[in-house]
C-alpha cells in the first residue's frame, strides 16, 4: 500500500508515472482518466467492458471503474476475472478505480484485489477518503496491489516530492478504521436516489445503472444538453453526459452529494 496525495492526482499522473505509451480507458468514463494519458503523451483507446475485445498488443496499462462515474454501474465477477485474465495473457498493468466502493445500493461492488486469489502482479487498485469519509480537501488517499509496481512508484515519489505529510496520514488512518459514518453517508445516498428515481421516472425519465456510488445516470432519449436546459430551467444543475464520453450524449448526471434538504427541494421544484 502506498499513501498518495489525492485519488484524482494519482489518477492523472499513473501513466507518467508508469512510462505508459498507449492505455485503455472505459467509453464513457471519469475524464481523468483520458487526461492523464494524454500528458503523459500517450495513445487512449476508448473500450467497452468486454475484456475479451480488448486489445491484446502493445497496451500498457487498462483503467477500469466499478462502480462507475458516471454510471453508477458495478462490474459483475465475471467481467473483473475477465479483467484479470487479459492483463495475465498480456502483461499490462490494470488500474481499478475503487473510490465508489464503500457506496452499494441495488448491488455490491468488489475490489478486483478480492477476486486476484492473492496474485497481484500488475494491478493496482485506487481508492479516495474524499469519497469514503467525506475528506475531500484533505488530499489523502491510497493505492494497494502489486509490491513491485508499489515499490517503484514509492521510489519515483522520492525524488518528485509528493509525500502525504503525516498528519494528513493520521487522519486517513483514523477514518479508515470507522465504518460507521459510512454506513450512514451510504444510507444517506440510497435514501437520495430513491426519492430521486421516482420523481424522475414520473417525468419520462429512464434511469439506467445507477446500481450503487453516489449518482444517478438518466435519459429522456434526447440530446444531453437540452435535458440539461430543462433542469436549468427549474433551477437544477446537473451534468451532461458527453463530458463523459461521446456515447453518454443522450444522458446526464446528476449528483446525490447535495443535502436532504437540497434533494427534498429538488423533487419539490420537479413536482410543481
């Protein structure tokens, strides 16, 4: 395990770090992961979940996301084996971004570490307090997986200067030796999605994934950005899809992070 300063730094920086020339990226996915190769100057191919129609040549490292931003999709067992027997036949690294984790609702999400049978050699797997425990500002996270692969990135981390400052690792250490708060933060966003499902629904919205994590992913089957002026309109923000991807176009984002009281007023402000 390695203390890292932020997922989200970690995430754009992974294939400098690792000297990556071409990565794998989902289709429509959190937009760090393409930035992140696109400094480091290397080829991103967009893919779908399918390991098995993956490229299986000069790839060097594959980002997957369960559950998703922005979908709120979990990967079934099978896909994540499938994941792990690519990365074996080819030798790439696999990059999981776990920092939805902690958050199931209709399904539960695993580490791709759970399914590895101990043998973790090039696979990392990413997780954030930001998300967890709520420590966003903190800028304290970690990855775990394969020694070697640790092993050399603590050793890049030397001599580019970003070690977490102790402090801010005492508190990651406190937070991740709680799990009630969240429970509670996981309750919170259930109940948010919930109340939110419906009310959507009742508008001719169709909610696709949105199985755990702390969003809910929609379509009316129109162009995003006009679904995005019909919230507007109501004095709703929310995120259209195509930030994520070209293939999220016809969907938006929205967010269960605001407070009950703000998710209260939202369905208030959709009813009326």
């Amino acid at each position: 395990m390695l203390p890292t300063i932020g997922s989200k730094e970690m995430v754009a920086l992974l294939p400098f770090l690792l000297t990556a020339k071409k990565i794998l990226i989902p289709e429509i996915a959190y937009p760090t992961y393409k930035v992140g190769g696109i400094l480091a100057g290397a080829e991103v191919v967009e893919v779908g979940i399918e390991a098995a129609l993956w490229p299986s040549q000069g790839i060097d490292l594959a980002w997957i996301n369960s559950p998703s931003n922005p979908t709120g999709r979990v990967h079934s067992d099978e896909e994540l084996r499938a994941a792990l027997e690519w990365s074996q036949k080819t030798g790439a690294v696999i990059a999981s971004d776990e920092c939805y984790l902690s958050f199931p609702d209709s399904k539960i999400g695993k580490s791709i570490l759970a399914l590895s049978a101990g043998s973790n050699s090039n696979l990392l797997a990413v997780h954030s307090l930001s998300k967890r425990s709520n420590m966003a500002g903190y800028r304290g996270s970690f990855i775990a997986g394969d020694p070697i692969l640790i092993a050399r990135l603590l050793e890049i981390r030397k001599h580019m200067g970003m070690m977490v400052p102790l402090p801010i690792q005492k508190a990651v250490t406190t937070a991740l030796t709680d799990e009630v708060h969240v429970r509670e933060q996981a309750e919170r966003y259930r109940n948010r999605r919930k109340v939110l499902r419906e009310e959507l629904k009742s508008h001719g919205f169709s909610i696709e994934y949105s199985e755990a994590g702390l969003y809910i992913w929609c379509t009316r089957g129109e162009e995003d950005w006009s679904t995005v002026q019909w919230f507007a309109e109501r004095g709703i923000l929310v995120t259209p899809g195509r930030f994520y991807g070209d293939k999220g176009s016809r969907h938006v984002r929205i967010a269960l992070t605001a407070t009950d009281e703000k998710i209260k007023e939202t369905v208030e402000r959709l009813a009326d």
